[in-house]
C-alpha cells in the first residue's frame, strides 16, 4: 500500500532554509555597511537600552557603593562613547541627506556628553586631592577624548551636507568615517579600562559589559 504522506509535500525545509537565507543576508548587509529600517531600528533600541542599563550598573561599582558623585563619569562616558555615538554610527548607514544630519547632531551630543564625564572625574580628583593622568586609563581618556573632538569638528566644518566646504571630497570622507570608527574602537576600550582598572573584575558584570560590545561592533566599527 502507497504511503499517501510520502505524496504530500512538505515546506517546512523549504521555508527554513529561506528564513535562515534571509537572516544570512541581514546580518551580511549589517557588516557591509547596508542597513534596512528595522535593522536599524533594533540597533538604536540595543545600543540605548546596554548605555543606559550597562552604564548604571557600572556607576555603582565596586559593588555596595551606590551612586554618587563620581558615578556621573562612568554613566556619562559609557553613555556618550558607546551609546551615541554606537547610535549615530549604525545612523549614518542608512544614507541620505536627514540621516547624515540626524548622525551629526548624535554624535555631537555623545562628545558634549563624554565631555561632562571628563569635567566630573576632574572635578572629583580636585576635590579629594588626586593626581591626574596617573594611569593608562586616564591616558587613553584624554587621547580619546581628543579624537571625538577632532572627529566632531572636522565632521562639521568639512562634510555638513549644508555648509561643509569640502563635503563632496572622498578622500576626506573616507578618512572621516575610518579615523571615526578607530576612535570609537579605542572608546569603548578605554571604557573597558576603566571598569576592568578601576571599579570591578567580576565576572558577570564584565561579561554584561563586554559580550553586547563584541555583538555590536561588526555592525558599527566595519
């Protein structure tokens, strides 16, 4: 007797293949620099929702301290380095004249940002006495911290697509966009730095901290 479900066939093969076609091709298209809508919807949401929660866990560390005035650089540079500008950058992938605008005014806001983080932790070493640049944190901040500011006035003097007197220069848009990403790379490891020196070595809150930068970054840095 024929087996009259061996005559039936089946999709389910079919549509899993295609799904896992198209999340193939998603997350290549995220990789190259190609961005749909929805991606970059979800990459806005991640990088906003790891700034704000990751960057107040981290303003609490060592665990038991609880906010206080210092807790103001860790959340302000987690915040701005990695929130921001990670949102201005996924931003920029998507083209065209208001999101170019859109990732000029992100990025901007991340360095006024990181900026207030600067000011707080000076501000705390003048009060309790402190020596300032005495570690390879401090270092990599001020390095930083000069490179998103070179980064945001070359960006806006340059390539503003309103009034950028040489917007059109590839040469200076490709040195923008990979000088860019370098220092956004160095950002988040000087964040890391500074955890890692500074505040707290356990492991659950290094890995809160480091797995979500390592799923990030293909999609932003490259």
């Amino acid at each position: 007797m024929t087996d009259h479900h061996q005559l039936i066939p089946t999709s389910s093969g079919i549509d899993q293949d295609e799904d896992s076609g198209a999340i193939s091709t998603t997350l290549g298209n995220m990789v190259a620099g190609k961005l749909s809508s929805t991606a970059h919807k979800i990459l806005v949401a991640a990088f906003l929702l790891y700034s704000t929660i990751v960057g107040y866990i981290v303003a609490v560390q060592p665990a038991g301290s609880g906010w206080r005035y210092f807790s103001w650089h860790p959340f302000l540079m987690v915040l701005g380095f990695i929130g921001m500008t990670g949102t201005a950058a996924v931003t920029k992938k998507l083209g065209g004249y208001k999101n170019t605008k859109l990732h000029g005014i992100l990025a901007s806001l991340g360095v006024f940002m990181a900026a207030g983080g600067l000011y707080v932790i000076y501000h705390n070493k003048e009060i309790h006495g402190k020596e300032h640049l005495s570690s390879t944190h401090a270092i990599f901040g001020v390095v930083t911290m000069a490179g998103v500011i070179m980064v945001m006035l070359a960006g806006g003097i340059f390539l503003h697509p309103d009034f950028g007197v040489d917007k059109t220069n590839s040469t200076i848009r490709f040195a923008h966009k990979w000088f860019s990403r370098s220092v956004m790379l160095l950002a988040w490891v000087t964040c890391y730095l500074g955890l890692r020196k500074h505040l707290t070595d356990e492991p659950a809150i290094m890995a809160l901290f480091i797995v979500p930068l390592v799923v990030f970054a293909p999609m932003t840095l490259i």
